[in-house]
C-alpha cells in the first residue's frame, strides 16, 4: 500500500534528500547571516511564516539527484549566540507517494543523527495542522548544539532549527522562534 512501508524500505540516499540536503545547506550556510531588524518573515511560495529576530540571509540551491533535481531553499540569521534557521524543500510526488509522512519524519531523525554524528539526547513527536513532525536536539559539543523540528507536509520536509552552545538550546529566544512556525494554507 502506498505510504505504508518500513523505514527501512527508505534508503539512506532518499532520506538524505529529503531531509539531510537541506539540513547541511543549513549548516553549511547558516553562518553566512548578520542582518537586523525583527518580525515575521513569509516567502512567497514558501507556505509558512516564522518570527525570525532578524532579517534572514536567503539562499536557494538546486541539487541534481538520482530522483531528479531538487531545489532546496535556506533561510537564516545569525546572533552572537544562536544560528536561527529553516530549510524547506520538496520530494518527487512518486517518491512521497510511496512512504507515509511519519515514516518520512521517523527515517528523518534517524538518519540526521547517523549523518550530522553527535548524541541524540531527546525527542519528542509533534503535529502542526494534522501533519507529523518531530522535535529532536542533536548534541555534537557544549558549543555546538542544535535543536531541530522537522515536519512532513505532503511531498514538502520544512526543517526548522536553532545552532547555539548548549546552555542556549532551550532558551526562551529559541523556544519562542521555533513555536512561531506556522503554515500558510495549509
């Protein structure tokens, strides 16, 4: 039954496309930010709005796969101490046709701690409009510790994350950033 398989029917490289380019776009570029200024930001297209506490650096990247290109959009800013940002790309409809959203989110996590390495030290599951997500911290190093929210909406993964030294990772800027999330239509 479409939508239905294992995890372990979801390749590595699926999943890695799905989730992990973008998430290493992220990384790769989220210290690219150092903008000001405050408030909702909503890219046209992007189908969500997030309180960012700044203006966002933009990048967009289009990566060629084995299941065709994949464009992949970045959104960041950077504080003295936390790297705020979101990713957002979307899979083949095939390809998200053949695994549920859940086992996309649950391959997901697993796989970001098997590619990004560190230590898984929590997780929780989410919803947001019906859909499946996942919040996980993924702690690589007292300096470089990265609370995570992933969501699958249809063929759409929206990663959604704060890079900060430990001691920050639940601070009330980063929990207020990363509960502002909301789709746009969903």
């Amino acid at each position: 039954m479409p939508g239905s398989g294992c995890v372990g029917a979801l390749t590595v490289r699926h999943t890695y496309l799905l989730v992990f380019a973008p998430l290493m776009l992220a990384l790769a570029y989220g210290g690219c930010a150092r903008s000001r200024g405050s408030g909702g930001f909503a890219p046209h297209g992007g189908g969500f709005s997030v309180q960012m506490p700044g203006k966002p650096e933009v990048a967009q990247n289009t990566l060629n796969t084995p299941v065709g290109p994949m464009t992949v959009y970045h959104f960041s800013h950077e504080t003295p101490a936390v790297i705020y940002g979101l990713t957002y790309s979307d899979a083949p409809p095939d390809l998200a046709a053949r695994f549920s959203p859940e086992v996309l989110v649950e391959a997901g996590v697993r796989n970001a701690v098997t590619t990004l390495g560190g230590r898984l030290t929590s997780q929780r599951a989410l919803r947001l409009n019906g859909y499946p997500g996942r919040e996980f911290v993924l702690e690589r190093s007292e300096l470089s510790t990265g609370r995570i929210r992933l969501f699958q909406v249809r063929e759409r993964t929206y990663t959604i994350y704060a890079i900060s030294p430990k001691d920050q990772v639940t601070s009330a800027p980063v929990v207020r950033y990363l509960e502002s999330f909301r789709l746009q239509n969903p």
